[in-house]
C-alpha cells in the first residue's frame, strides 16, 4: 500500500478518535488533500470499521482466486519441456487456460513451431538461430538446384 493512502487512514482515524463526524472529517481531509482525497462514503464506511472495533488500517485479504501465480513453476516446466502445451500447464498449475496464456506472453515467450521460446533471444540464441538459417538456406538451395 502506498504511503498517501496509509496516511489518509491515518488522519481518519485520528479524525475519528476526535470525534468529529465523517463528514466534517471529508471537508477537513478535501480541504488539506484536494478534492479528490476523500469522498463522505469512504470516510463513513471507514467510521462504521473504527466503530465495530477494527482499527487495523492494512487492507483485509479478499476471497476468491489468488492473484498470483507461480511462475518459476511455468519457467521450470518449459525447461524441462519447451514442447508442454498450454493445456499440459493449466492441467499442472490448475488455472484458468487464459490467464496461463497471459501469463506465458507477459513473461516473454512465445510459441514458435509447437515450442515456446523467449520472445527476445539470447547471444547464444541469436548464433544458434543465424547457424540455422545458414544451414536452412544452403540446404533450400541445394534442394531447388
């Protein structure tokens, strides 16, 4: 969480331990911070929060699918076997076959010929794929003469 929003929590609940109402604290918090640091609903929710007893200021972890995934597990599937299909990883990872396929493109791979590759190769990769294309082209040459 970032520093501004822990700070407007802060003066809300020393706002609160003031006793001041949400909405003379809403004033008080636009006035300081710009109009756009806090509206009357957020402090009030804020305010019924303080007032069942919950003081804690991080924010509550949420249910539902994690956010994250692991992926060392995708990058060490792919080392093992760069073939493994997306449908090969969800069924590992047990995740949706969307959110893999994201997943895949953000860390930087891509699918070449049924293999997954890193999008930007390395020196080693850039030889290996010139050496090919050498080899490919005199063998096309070859094959058409």
């Amino acid at each position: 969480m970032n520093s501004q929003r822990k700070h407007l929590r802060h003066a809300r609940l020393h706002c609160f331990k003031k006793g001041n109402s949400a909405k003379d604290t809403a004033d008080k918090i636009s006035t300081v911070y710009g109009s756009g640091a806090a509206t009357i609903t957020i402090v009030h929710n804020w305010f019924k929060r303080f007032r069942a007893g919950n003081f804690e200021l991080n924010d509550e972890d949420r249910s539902g699918r994690s956010a994250m995934t692991n992926t060392d597990l995708i990058k060490a599937m792919l080392a093992e076997n760069p073939r493994y299909s997306v449908r090969v990883i969800v069924d590992a990872i047990n995740i949706p076959r969307t959110t893999e396929h994201n997943h895949l493109i953000r860390m930087g791979y891509v699918n070449r010929c049924e293999v997954w590759v890193p999008h930007l190769l390395t020196e080693v990769g850039l030889t290996t794929a010139s050496l090919r294309a050498i080899c490919f082209s005199s063998d096309m040459k070859e094959i058409l003469s």
